[in-house]
C-alpha cells in the first residue's frame, strides 16, 4: 500500500508545485497589467526599454530571418522538385515566414536576448537590496521595473516580428533570384498576391504575446531569484527556458486559434 | 515613536523572532546589536513593511503600520542599506535625488541636482562625485552616497543597517561622527543595526540587543558596561566563554 502512495506522491509533488508556480505568474501577469494602467507612468524608464527591446534586437532579428529565409527558399525549392512544384517558392517563403517561423524566430531570439538581461538585471538589483531600496524611495518595483519592460515587450516585438517577416521574404527573394533562377518582378508579385491581410494580423498578434511571455517571465524570475551569484545564474536559466517553451506553447495555442477562425 | 509588540517571523521552521518588544521614542537613536543571523534586518524590514510579521503589530505614532498609507509612511523614513544599495545603471547624483526626480516630493530636475550636491557636500564627497556612477566608487564613498541618499528628502526617520561592515577603523569613525551629527543636526528618530561596538558608543542613545529571537537586553547607551545581563556581556568582551554559543 505504502508503495501506491509513494507513487502518487512522486507524482502529486511536482505537479502541486508546477501549479502553485503558474498561480504566482498569473497573480504576477495580473499585477503587471493592472500597475501598467495606473499612474504614475515613468515615460523615461519606458523610453529607455523600448530602445533596449526594440531598437537593440534588430541586428540579431535581421539576422535570423534572413538567413532563414533564404535557407527556406532552398528548401522549398528542392523539396518542391521531387513534384514538379519548384515555382511554389515565393508563397511558401511568405507564408512559411510571416504564420510561423516570423514570429516563432523572432520570440525565441528574444527570449535569448532580452528575456536573459531583464532576469540577470532584476535578480542582481534583489540581491543587492536594490529592490528594498526602490520600496524605500516610495518607487513600486512593479511600476519602475516590470511595467516599461513589459510594455516595451508588448509594443516592440510585433515590430520586430513585422520587420523579420519582411527581412525573411526578401532572404528567400535574393536567393531566389540570385540562385534559383527566379524573375525577381514574377517573385515579388507572387509573394505579395498570396499573403492575406489575416496573414499579417495574425503574425503581429503572435509578436505581441511572444513579447510579452518573453517580457514578463524575465520580471518575474529577476524578482523571485534566489540568494547570491548562483540564484542570479539560475534566475536567468529558468527565465529563458521557461519563455522560450512557453513562447512554443501559445503559438501552437494561437495558431489553433487564428487559423481555425 | 515606534513600538513593537510581540512581533513574529518565521522562515519554514526557522524561527527568527520569537516576540521583539521594542520603543524608539522620537528624535533618539537606538542602536540594535545581536549576532549574524539573530534577526537584526528582519526586524528593520518588519517595521518598513519590506517583511511582513506572522504575528504582532508595528506602530509609528500610535498608527499601525499595516494599515497606514504606504506612500506618505515611506516618505517619512530614509535608509542607508548594508552594502548601499545604490542603483547601478544612475549616475550618482540622481541615485542621491532619487525620491525628489518622481512621486510626490519630485523638484524640478535643476533643484533636485542642488539639493543632490549640497547633501554629498554634507557626507563629505565634492561636487565631482555627483556625474559618476556608484561602480566607479570606492566601498567607503559607496556608503557616504548611501547616507547622501537617506538624507536627500530630510525624512524624519532614518535607518542604518550595519553602516560601517567592510570599512577600514578610519572610514567607519568618519560615517560614525557623520552619522550622528546628521542625526542630531537633523533631530531624527534613527535605528541603526551593527556588531561594531565602537559604532554603538558613537552612535547610540539607547541600545537593544536581539538575541534568540527576543529583546535580551535594552537600555542606555550609558548603562551597557554595567549592565549585569551575561548575553550583553559576552557580547561586548566579544568572548567565547558565555551563554551565548560560538559556534551557530
């Protein structure tokens, strides 16, 4: 008998404590949107994560599509030739880059990117009483921190998303015209005709909850961390492995949803 | 005034206070000493709210602290931090002016720069310090912003946790004289927590010492040598022959 409840105990543990997890994240989502419509707003700390999310992501964005796109187009190309269906490129590009690969790209690179700084920040800062010290000024850490970062996840990334479809198409555009033969004029109409508005919508939507999974999970292992270097380093672990599954998880959750509407 | 009553906190199973009673009457400074890991910061945090008791009440002038209105009661206290607790990613004077560049004691971005100055002229740092940032700072010129910074708004209430830690005898006898002009310059209510004995005798009105969760002992600074309690005793001779064990 005592064997049965050890079993059901190997397996209650974890998941007891995989939900009381998931409570404190969605207590803390929930903290972080309602703070994010509540004065007072601090516009510099805004500013400064916008250029911190947004503006200094773009080179590793860029890179990323681009490179996936043009791997994409030989793909599609060499793939499509076992049935006769090389001219297919330029639509599959587009709509392989803007639905999935886009956003899904662009979210875990900055999973990698932003979702690591913010945790390492937040939790060092914790660490060294930074966090007290905000509570001391009369500076709530949700309002100073979390809400620019988050907000800044929430507007940029569907920027980014935006401009890594575009750098994705024209990866597969220069390798489809440079290498593969197409009629740059016949690729660019084809590319153009077959994307619908939805299409696009639903990539933006997308880079909006990347944004802000991606975001808020940095916030919230930065400020959960544990004592010294090695809370700071697992902070930052748990924070990026944590958004980079959970960025996989709503997309496939959104997709569901967008394309079956 | 601020009283504790009966005050709790427990981590897991670790019983840190086991019911602190303790007075700071207004415009004095208590000093609060006890070994590492008595519960000296806990205590401190308890009072600002940074730690929320399990059980018994905090009160600044008869008003719980619990219920009061955060803002306005943290505008009331001012905090030099252990390690200083300086942000890192401001320059040193907006980190000293930190509370009067938002919220509801914000200046003009030209007064709060002044006033930033003026009190790193107060803790003895020049006006070239203000445009650096806290990690081009020495440990000792960390603290003194940190004082800077606990002073910038005039609050009547300061705290100082373990304020001289890692500093050379020189430097902790200059924050130490600093420390208690500024408080008696200033007429605050200050509690301040260490095991440096020579700040105690610089800096103390009263004394409390926390030991094994509770007030072991509490008077003037005065009567401490004299105090008859073997705990303070041991503690002052810095002995490890006494009641308290060395090794924890």
């Amino acid at each position: 008998m005592s064997w049965i409840i050890a079993v059901l105990a190997s397996i209650g543990q974890p998941v007891t404590r995989g939900l009381a997890s998931l409570g404190r994240l969605t207590i803390f989502a929930g903290q972080a949107l309602s703070h994010m419509i509540r004065a007072p707003f601090y516009f510099k700390e805004i500013l400064q994560s916008i250029m911190n999310v947004g503006y200094f992501s773009l080179p590793v964005v860029g890179l990323t599509a681009i490179f996936t796109g043009g791997a994409l187009a030989l793909q599609i190309y060499s793939g499509g030739a076992r049935f006769n269906a090389e001219a297919v490129v330029p639509q599959i590009v587009a709509i392989g880059m803007v639905r999935e690969l886009g956003p899904v790209l662009v979210g875990l690179m900055i999973a990698a990117r932003v979702t690591s700084s913010i945790a390492a920040e937040i939790a060092t800062m914790k660490v060294t009483e930074q966090i007290d010290a905000l509570v001391t000024l009369s500076t709530h850490p949700m309002k100073y921190l979390t809400v620019p970062r988050v907000l800044s996840g929430l507007i940029m990334v569907p920027l980014l998303v935006g401009i890594g479809d575009i750098i994705g198409i024209l990866g597969g555009y220069i390798v489809g015209t440079k290498s593969l033969g197409f009629n740059p004029a016949a690729y660019l109409k084809n590319t153009v005709d077959f994307i619908e508005a939805r299409d696009v919508v639903s990539s933006l939507i997308k880079g909006a909850a990347f944004g802000f999974i991606a975001t808020l999970l940095g916030c919230y292992h930065g400020m959960h961390t544990g004592r010294g270097a090695q809370g700071v380093g697992r902070a930052t672990k748990t924070a990026v492995e944590s958004a980079a599954i959970l960025i996989l998880a709503a997309n496939f959750i959104l997709t569901s949803i967008l394309f079956a509407l | 005034m601020i009283e504790l009553a009966d005050v709790h906190k427990a981590f897991g199973s670790n019983k840190v206070l086991r019911g602190v009673n303790l007075t700071i009457p207004k415009g004095t400074s208590l000093v609060v000493i006890g070994g590492s890991g008595t519960g000296k910061s806990i205590c401190l945090k308890s009072i600002l709210g940074l730690v929320t008791p399990d059980s018994g009440t905090i009160t600044l002038d008869g008003e719980d602290v619990t219920k009061a209105d955060r803002d306005s009661f943290l505008a009331r206290f001012g905090m030099l931090f252990q390690g200083g607790a300086l942000f890192d990613s401001l320059p040193v004077w907006q980190n000293v002016a930190f509370r009067l560049l938002r919220g509801s004691l914000k200046r003009p971005k030209d007064e709060a720069r002044a006033i930033a100055i003026e009190k790193l002229r107060r803790v003895g740092l020049k006006s070239e310090v203000a445009d650096l940032f806290p990690a081009e700072l020495s440990g000792g010129m960390q603290k003194r912003v940190g004082l800077a910074r606990a002073i910038a708004a005039e609050p009547e209430i300061i705290f100082f946790d373990e304020p001289t830690t890692g500093l050379d005898p020189i430097m902790s006898g200059v924050i130490n004289e600093l420390i208690r002009e500024i408080v008696v310059e200033m007429g605050a209510t200050a509690m301040t927590i260490t095991h440096d004995m020579t700040s105690v005798r610089a800096i103390a009105d009263n004394v409390a010492m926390l030991h094994d969760g509770v007030i072991q002992w509490t008077g003037p600074v005065a009567q401490m040598d004299n105090s008859g309690d073997p705990y303070l005793d041991q503690f002052i001779r810095g002995s490890a022959d006494g009641p308290i064990e060395s090794v924890r």
